[in-house]
C-alpha cells in the first residue's frame, strides 16, 4: 500500500458528484458524508483491502464501521450463505439455521439466557429500551454523553453535542442530534456524564428509573475505558434500585472478544445488544439477555416485529463468523494490534507530537493534543480533532484508510506485514503534517 506518489482520488469524486442527482449525497448515510478528501467508491474488497474506482489499494481500518472482524470476503462465509441461497432467501416462518445461530448466541454471551434476532444495532436497542420499560413499569431512561444507541428520535440525544451547547459536566442538557426530531422525544431520557459512579447512584436512588443504557467501554466515539470499578458499582446500584441495566454491545459484542464487554469485564447486564461483528457484514442484530424479560415479547405484551429479522442469508453469515470465533483468532487480532498500538506510539514519541493511542488491540483510538487518556466524551472533545483528520487524509493518500471521527477497527487478516506497512504510512503522515505545523 505504500506510494511515494499521495494517492488521488479523482474518479470516487467524480462519481459522488454524479450519484449525487439520484443518491442523496451519493451516499447513503449520513455518517457516509462529509468525508476528506471525498467518499469513496468502491469496486471490490479482500481480506484486509479495500478496491476503489481509482485503481487504489487501500488498507482498511473502517471495516464496514466495524463488522468485518474477519476481514473481507472471508471464504467460510461466502460458502455459507451460498448454499443458504439455494434452499431460499425468506420464509416469513422459522428455519434451522436461525436456530443455531440463536444457540451460539446463547452459548457465547454470558449473560443471553434468551435472545431474539434484529435487523440493525438502532433496532435491537429500540427493543432493550421497551423491555426495560415494560418490565419495571417505570419511564426513565438514562443514557450517557457520548454514547450512541442509534439514529432514531428518543435516543439520538447528546451523542456529539458541541461543548458550549452541552450544559454543566455534571448536568448535561440533552442535545438533539438531528433536525426533524420530535423536541418531546427526549421525555422519558436523561443524559449523565459516563464513568461518574456517584452521579448514577444519586439519580438512581429516587427508584424511578426504568433502564440504563451503555457502551461498557466506549467505542463509537473513541475508545474510552471504564474507571477500575465502575461497571461493578453501575451493576450494583442498578441491582438495588431495580433498574434494568442495559449493554450496547453493537460494536464490543464478538469483537472485545467472544464474550463481548460483559465477558472481557466480568459484569452481566440484565440485557444486551449486538450488531456489526455478530455477521461480519451482513444486516444481523440482537437484543440477549434474562430469559424473564425476553420472555415478555411472549406474554409480556410487548411487541418486537421486523421482516427481515432472522433472514436465513444473513442467519448463515452469522452462523459461519460465530464459528470463525475461535480463541486464536483473538489472539492474533491481540497480537497484530497490540503491534500497531505500539508501533503507533513509537512514531508519535520520536516524532515528539502528542498523541493518546487507547483502546483495545480489536478497537482503539488515536487523540492528538490531550495529556492522558480521555476519560468520557468531553475530554475527548478537547483533542484536536482537526489535526487528526489532516493525519487520516494523509494516511489515505499513502493508502491507509481510517475513520476521521472514532475508532480503528481490526480484522484477523490484518497481519504483521500489514501493520509493518501501515506504520510506515503513519510515519510518513507524521512526518508531512510536522513538515506543514499541523502536528
Ligand atoms: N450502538 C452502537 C454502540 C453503535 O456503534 C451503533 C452503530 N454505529 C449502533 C448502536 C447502531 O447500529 P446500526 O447502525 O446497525 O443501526
């Protein structure tokens, strides 16, 4: 992937440009826009490599925004869905093969007594919400600043609130992520501060609050983790206080490893939700959790629908990247990425440029400008985020293709020749952004 030439991308441009007349945006959603030096377009993808219309190899770090922890077009997977294909596509009833995807989610999650298949991360948290809600008879939800539960009304709330619109740190006012969104749907949710045990356990002990949902580490923003206890003590209070606590695992679920977040800490949620790695790229979702509040969507009066949930493709995909999940998969992704975090740091350290690399070896992030590890979202809101988006523009233009906003994902076929080659990239970046006073 190295070029002494910056790469260009003139063709992906131009079709933008073009698709743009039938496409909004040419893109087709809106975390797709806005994109330095253009969103791209692509031909084909492999392993760790993406193809784009201009002819450029590009290393990938996006992963589909964090699916493809296989990395891309992986041969079990393939072969799976298709011969899925040629026993159907959809069946509106049950088949087999969702089945023993629903046994490995259960099986591999330890907290999924029961679980019901989704279509999309932003559902399957809709669901959590409900059931939370259902369950204890209560309205309130709270949410953390930062965190992202999806794009709909009630929960598109303070994700990326500018900081001089977001309220005191420990009180933050709910900040509407989207034009359109109906003003009362934030009734019924509060925003905290993440990673303040004190603040939770107060609002909590009034005994009103329904649910509380988290990233259990963050992800989506960047990677921020836990203070040592907090998820312990979060459990805690919401055990006390009867509030059902409520993990987003749609990016850390089959990624932080086969266990997700709740394994890697050791603290069970009452419910969780997955995405993203569950079918290295096919639309799979779910909700998991205690098999009395699953069991509500059955006699609970609570409904869950969705047309596409457990389509039989996309339960094949699942079925074939829950397999793929063996322990030396983790152990190499471990490997690789704890080499680019490292490697990573080194450049920044030689090159005397401040930067937070942290994370996790399958996720991490990259801050410039901050003393020490974020903490929650408004520390990292303080890093230069204009800096950082010269250095993946640069990283592009040598052909190592990183998310501008939040994390970089890693894929099992990311190996030491890739990293070795995306180090040089990173070093080459650091070099040109000094060489400009960017960095
Ligand atoms: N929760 C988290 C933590 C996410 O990162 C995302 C997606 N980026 C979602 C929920 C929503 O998932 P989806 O895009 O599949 O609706």
């Amino acid at each position: 992937a190295q070029s002494s030439k910056p790469l260009t991308f003139e063709r992906s441009a131009e079709e933008i440009r073009r698709n743009a007349q039938w496409i909004a945006g040419g893109v087709n959603s809106n975390f797709r826009l806005n994109i330095s030096p253009t969103p791209l377009v692509f031909e084909k993808a492999e392993g760790p490599y993406l193809f784009d219309v201009d002819g450029n190899k590009l290393i990938d770090y996006y992963l589909g925004m964090g699916p493809m922890i296989l990395g891309h077009n992986p041969k079990a997977l393939t072969d799976a869905v298709t011969e899925q294909m040629q026993h159907g596509i959809l069946f509106g009833g049950q088949s087999k093969v969702e089945v023993e995807a629903a046994r490995l989610v259960c099986e591999m999650v330890p907290s999924a007594e029961r679980m019901r298949f989704a279509s999309s991360g932003s559902e399957a948290d809709q669901a959590a919400l409900r059931l939370a809600r259902a369950a204890t008879g209560r309205q309130v939800i709270i949410k953390f600043e930062g965190h992202y539960h999806g794009w709909f009304d009630n929960v598109l709330w303070s994700t990326a609130p500018p900081l001089d619109a977001a309220g005191p740190a420990d009180k933050p006012v709910p900040f509407a992520g989207s034009k359109g969104q109906l003003p009362q749907s934030v009734e019924g949710l509060e925003v905290l501060p993440w990673n303040d045990l004190a603040l939770l356990q107060q609002r909590l002990a009034k005994g009103d609050v329904a649910g509380v949902i988290m990233e259990a580490t963050m992800c989506n923003a960047g990677a921020i983790h836990p203070a040592p206890g907090y998820l312990e003590g979060v459990r805690e209070a919401c055990t006390k206080a009867g509030t059902i606590l409520i993990f987003d695992e749609v990016i850390t679920g089959f990624r932080l490893g086969a266990g997700g977040a709740q394994a890697h800490f050791g603290v069970k949620p009452d419910l969780s939700t997955f995405g993203k790695a569950i079918a290295n790229g096919f639309p799979v979702a779910a909700i998991a959790g205690r098999a009395d509040l699953l069991d509500m969507f059955v006699s609970g009066g609570v409904v869950h629908g969705g047309t596409y949930n457990s389509q039989p493709l996309s339960m094949a995909a699942t079925v074939a990247t829950l397999k793929s999940l063996t322990p030396e998969l983790y152990a190499t992704i471990g490997r690789n990425g704890t080499r680019l975090m490292e490697g990573m740091r080194a450049v920044f350290d030689k090159a005397g440029v401040k930067a937070v690399v942290t994370g996790y070896p399958q996720i991490f992030h990259v801050a410039f400008g901050l003393d020490a590890p974020a903490r929650d979202y408004r520390d990292l809101a303080r890093s230069d985020k204009k800096a950082y988006v010269a250095f993946t523009t640069a990283l592009l233009q040598r052909g190592v293709r990183a998310l501008e906003r939040g994390a970089w994902f890693l894929s099992v076929t990311h190996d030491e020749a890739v990293i070795d080659a995306t180090l040089a990239a990173v070093d080459g970046a650091v070099g040109e952004l000094k060489g400009r006073g960017i960095l």
